[in-house]
C-alpha cells in the first residue's frame, strides 16, 4: 500500500481573513532518515469571514449524507433505516476579554465556543456550526443546523428532543460504551441504547481525530473570536479532504486506542431543550416499535 503523506498549515493573517495551504508529496518523492524529501503540489485557500456562509466551500468539503438503506446488512447501522448519521456538540476552549467570560464560560467551568456537527457515517462532516458561546446548550443551535428531510433522521444523545428527525436513546437506561463491556442487554430497551450508542458514536470519533491533529483545538489559542471559529471550520473542512483522499488514516489508530466514549462533550445539557421542538408522541411511537423489531430480530437470530 503506498504511504500518502499530507501537510496541512493554517495561519492568520488578520481578524479577517486566514491562509489554509495543503501540501501534497507528488510522486516520486523520497524518505531521508525520518523526513520526506518533498516534491509538492501546493494549494492556498485564502478565506475571510464569510467563511461560515461560504456555499463553495461547503459544496467544495462537506457531503450531502445518504440514508441507510432497507437491505443494509452492517452491523453497526443496519438496524436504523433512513438514518443519515448522527450530531453532537463539543467545546474549543479560548481567551475572550474579562468581560465576556460569562457568555462564553461552559458547564465545565471553562471559557469555550460551541461547535455542532453533523456527520455521515462515513465520520464526514455534512454540517459545522461553530462559534456560539459555551454555555448555550447543544439543543438551542439544533434549529440552525439542519434542513431535515421527511421519514430520515440523525441519532442525537439526550441532550435533544426526541421527535421526527432526531432519533435519542432511552432514558435511565445504560448507555455508554464502557457500560457494555461485560454485560449483554437484558431487554429491548437495553439492547437499542447498545446499538444506538454503538452507532452514534461515530460524531465522537470524528471530534476526537479533530482534536487529536489539531493542536490548537485542543487549547486556548489567543486569535480573536471570529478568526477561532474560522480555523475550527478549516479543520473541519481538512478532516473531509483527508477522509476522502486517504483509504488510511494513521490517527485512527491511536483513537482506537485511548477513546471509548466520553471523552467528548456528552449529553450534559439536558433540560435545555429547544421550545419549538418538542418530543413527539408519534415519534415515541415510532421509536417503540423500532425497537421491538430489533429486540425480536436480535432474540431470533441469537436462538434467546
């Protein structure tokens, strides 16, 4: 298998504008001791602030989800048709003035900026929305972030409502990875959080690789405000180049390593939920019988 390597800076030029440059070893190219000797194609993406409403780099770097379809057999998502991936949020810590520490500071005590992502199952971004201060919860974004299209849906922790469109798991129930080591569910409800968690742990891992090759997501950076939310979307954005140019990606294995889940933000922002989206009872309904069919499909095939 040939070894691609990526380079990827990201610099400020001012509050407006910042450079995103890519170099690309072209082939050819040769290994000296512990460094690449490149000979590069390079490209440099000037962007200033209308980065976020941006329509050709979105066009450009994020991707449109496909549902899952009836006759899927993966293990992981097989059993939620229509679904086109999951969201959830997490924080990037930064410096803002004195003054406005309350607006940004989180539940954790920190000084942050939302983000909310959206992604496929394929761990690419379809939507980032970055850039709202830390102590507004996942839930008040979730009007702004997606267009929903009747009968598919997202997987979404309890931090949201579970109505059409966003499919959460069970209350009270175990749910996190780690709780499912050792034990094997007991029941219907037990065995769609397994899933579900199983599933929707897929934004998770996204965030984690973002953090874990972006440093300055990973500590207070001292750009202003506009410019942090600039260079949390070029991340954002180079996380989906590189997901589509490398069958590979060396980081993955380090996630594998050290994340099983929480090590993102979770659902701590329950009792927030947005006023004009509400649980439904059709889509409570909807979810009940869901998981019936997976319990009796599970209880079938496993001889219970």
């Amino acid at each position: 298998m040939q070894e691609i390597i990526l380079l990827f800076r990201v610099w400020a030029l001012s509050e407006e504008t910042f450079v995103l440059q890519c170099l690309i070893p072209v082939d050819g190219c040769r290994r000296r001791g512990g460094n690449v000797d490149f000979g590069v194609e390079k490209f440099d993406l000037t962007v200033g602030s209308d980065l976020q409403s941006s329509s050709g780099l979105h066009n450009l770097f994020l991707v449109t989800p496909q549902p899952i379809p009836d006759d899927s057999t993966d293990h992981r998502w097989g059993k939620f048709k229509g679904c086109l991936g999951a969201l959830d949020g997490t924080h990037v810590d930064v410096h803002v003035p004195a003054i406005e520490n309350g607006r940004y500071r989180n539940r954790k005590g920190h000084i942050s900026v939302n983000v909310l992502g959206v992604v496929d199952t394929n761990m690419k971004f379809v939507y980032v929305l970055s850039g709202w201060e830390g102590s507004a919860a996942d839930s008040r974004v979730l009007r702004d972030a997606i267009n929903r299209t009747s009968g598919n849906y997202y997987l979404c922790d309890n931090g949201y409502p579970n109505c059409e469109g966003f499919l959460t798991p069970y209350k009270g129930i175990r749910y996190h990875l780690s709780e499912w080591t050792s034990r094997s569910p007991q029941n219907s409800q037990e065995y769609f959080n397994m899933k579900h968690t199983r599933a929707r742990n897929v934004v998770e891992r996204v965030f984690g690789l973002l953090k874990m090759r972006w440093g300055i997501l990973r500590s207070p950076s001292w750009y202003p405000i506009k410019t942090t939310n600039q260079i949390i979307m070029a991340c954002c954005y180079i996380h989906n180049y590189i997901r589509t140019e490398m069958d590979v990606d060396p980081l993955e294995n380090g996630l594998d390593a050290s994340m099983c889940d929480g090590d993102i933000d979770d659902e701590d922002n329950n009792g927030d939920m947005v006023a004009s989206l509400d649980t439904s009872a059709e889509w409570t309904a909807w979810r009940d019988n869901l998981v019936h069919s997976m319990w009796d499909d599970w209880i079938n095939l496993n001889g219970v």
